[in-house]
C-alpha cells in the first residue's frame, strides 16, 4: 500500500527540509509539507520530522527513541537537551557519545502508527548531515544510521 507522504520542518525554509523535500521529489514520492509540532498523528500518512532533537522530541512517536533499542529498534539515544547523541552497540550499550555536529535517520514505529522518519541532530549542522544521508545509499539495509560531525554516515548498532 502506497501511504501519502508529509514532511513537517523545524524550520520550514531551512537547507535540511528542501534537502529532504527534493531527495522525495527526485523519487517520485509526492509529499504534502507542514511545520514541525505536537499531533498530526495518522494512521494513514507516513511522517518524516526534519529539525533538531530539540525541536523533534515534542512528537510523541519520536519520544520511543529515548526508550532505547528495545522499544524503538534504533541503537541511538538523543540526550533529553538534544546536546549529545549516543551510539550503542548491539547489546545496547554505549559506544560512541557524539556532540555537536551530529545528525541521525532513523524511522521509528509508535503505538501501531506508520513508520515516523526522523531526520534529526544535535545542532543545524548535525540535522543537515542528517539530511543529506536520507538516501538509498546511506540506508540500504538499514532504518537508522548516525552522520557523523565528519561527514561519514555510520549504520547502527555499532560494533563492539
């Protein structure tokens, strides 16, 4: 089943949201756009949250990352500030401790919605790496990798 597609930004004019709109786009997904906030749950459109974790965690379906992996499948947890982000390998332990500049996808399933795409981050910068790795290269095989500060996108969990 094809679901209708919504975008909801942060920051609705910035780099990170035109960046996700077009990779979208270039696919052939149409996507209907809106602003980043509490509700808009449906059962029938899947979501993608563009923004840093600052502004992201106020949906609810994003708050089961910081339940960690057994709740949320992704092998990441965002500090409750946003400031840092963890890595964690498969046992759920830290591995990694990220800070400034870096961003994360991760698609996340709450309460028997759609899956939600977060594209997310510690800073602008991280949600543009972030960004910029919501392709089907970064993510072949996988429903969340870390951009790291460098640029590189890591798949989770981590090794070790």
């Amino acid at each position: 089943k094809r679901l209708p597609v919504r975008v909801e930004c942060a920051e609705p004019q910035g780099q990170a949201c035109h960046t996700v709109t077009a990779r979208l786009d270039a696919m052939g997904i149409p996507v209907g756009f809106t602003g980043l906030g509490p509700g808009g749950e449906d059962l029938d459109t899947l979501r993608v949250a563009v923004g840093p974790w600052s502004a992201v965690k106020v949906i609810p379906a994003a708050d089961v990352l910081q339940q960690g992996p057994s709740a949320s499948g992704v092998y990441a947890r965002m500090a409750a500030d946003g400031s840092s982000l963890e890595m964690l390998n498969a046992r759920g332990a830290t591995t990694h401790t990220l800070t400034a500049g870096a961003g994360l996808v991760a698609a996340v399933r709450y309460s028997g919605q759609v899956p939600l795409w977060l594209i997310t981050g510690t800073d602008g910068a991280g949600v543009n790496r972030a960004a910029d790795d919501f392709d089907e290269a970064a993510l072949h095989d996988h429903f969340a990798v870390v951009a790291e500060p460098t640029g590189a996108a890591v798949a989770l969990p981590q090794a070790g």
